[in-house]
C-alpha cells in the first residue's frame, strides 16, 4: 500500500487571518497587538494548553473580563474560524488517493478551536485519514517527539512522501527519514501551479520514494 502524510494548514486549507483581525481592530486593539497576540498564543494552543477564548481573556482582561468575550464570542469565533478555507484542487487531490487505496495521514500543528471546525465543517475525507494533531499528543512540530510518536504507532509511514509549508518541519521530517517536500499554497498562486506540483508528488508516491 503507498503512502502520503499532509500538513493541513498552508497545505491543504488557506490560512488567512485578515477577518480576525478587523473583527479584534474593532474591540479597540492595535494591529501589533493582535499580531502579537496570534504569534504568542500559537504554541499555548497547539499544545492544547489554552482555547482561544481562554487566551483571550488572560491577556486582554480589561476588554473580555466579566463576561464580555461571551458577549461577543459568536463574532470572534466565527471569524476566527474563516481564517481557514479549504483549497477545492488539494482536497480532490486527497479524497482520490484515498479512493485509490493510498494511506493517508494527517500531521498538523493545530489547536482544539481549528480542530473541532475542520472536523465538523471541512471535506469529509479529513475524518477518513489519520490525525495526528499537535493538542492531542503533547508535542508539536518540528519537535523530534511530534514525529516519532506519530511513527511509533503508524511504522508503516516511515520513508512516506510528506508535505509542509514550513522548512524547519521538512528539516525535522527528513531527520526522521520522511521523503520532506517543501509546499507551500502561498507560492502556488495559479491552479495550474498546483497541478503541477501535484503531477511530481504523485509520481513520488508511485515511485515509493
């Protein structure tokens, strides 16, 4: 059986932030705050240390405190949420690998809010492929652990095709043997550049490289 492990965020679904931003810009913080605020809480997150609601309330307390991120949680979730889209081209190339029998696996770096929505509301192949989410095993990429705790359990992905948007991950991935392809939706603007890095992966795949 082959073999192919996806990133998800960058890889498989767009990630743009732009929405949370103007919805945040409007409860009177500043750009750099908000900035701030996303680089810092992506590790806590990731972790599953922290939801985004909880993170939220510890570090901006005199906006969200007593009750208020309630007030206005249906708005932040929701555009939170629309900071990921799916990538119609990439989510066809994965629901036909895995109608034509190819083993798929999922590494992530992902935190519980982002999980439970593309869980719930993203292409259904996501559900058919294995998971391994960085909140839900206690380690995140490029950590050695994240890899050899996802290889200790599916030995049979060890040397597997894998695709990341970041390179300290494929620097990481390719330590633990994966064949590491740097890919990246931001690069591929036209559908027919992704086509056409989906043309060489899929002969990687078939190659058993």
């Amino acid at each position: 059986m082959q073999h192919i492990a996806f990133d998800i965020g960058n890889v498989l679904i767009h990630v743009n932030f732009n929405k949370f931003y103007n919805v945040m810009l409007s409860h009177g913080l500043t750009e750099d705050e908000i900035s701030e605020f996303i680089n810092d809480i992506e590790y806590s997150c990731h972790m599953g240390l922290l939801t985004l609601a909880q993170a939220l309330r510890v570090r901006f307390p005199y906006i969200f405190a007593n009750g208020q991120i309630n007030k206005h949680w249906e708005e932040i979730q929701e555009a939170w949420n629309d900071s990921l889209r799916e990538n119609d081209i990439m989510m066809n190339f994965v629901t036909n690998l895995k109608n034509e029998g190819v083993k798929i696996a999922l590494l992530s770096n992902i935190g519980l809010d982002h999980a439970k929505f593309i869980r719930s509301n993203c292409s259904e192949v996501i559900n058919r492929c294995i998971q391994h989410f960085s909140f839900e095993v206690g380690a995140a990429k490029p950590q050695m652990l994240y890899y050899q705790s996802f290889l200790l359990n599916n030995e049979d992905f060890a040397g597997c095709v894998y695709l990341d948007d970041r390179k300290e991950n494929i620097v990481a991935a390719a330590k633990q043997k994966f064949d590491a392809v740097h890919f990246d939706l931001d690069y591929l603007k036209k559908p027919s550049d992704i086509k056409k890095a989906l043309y060489k992966i899929k002969e990687r795949i078939q190659k058993g490289w």
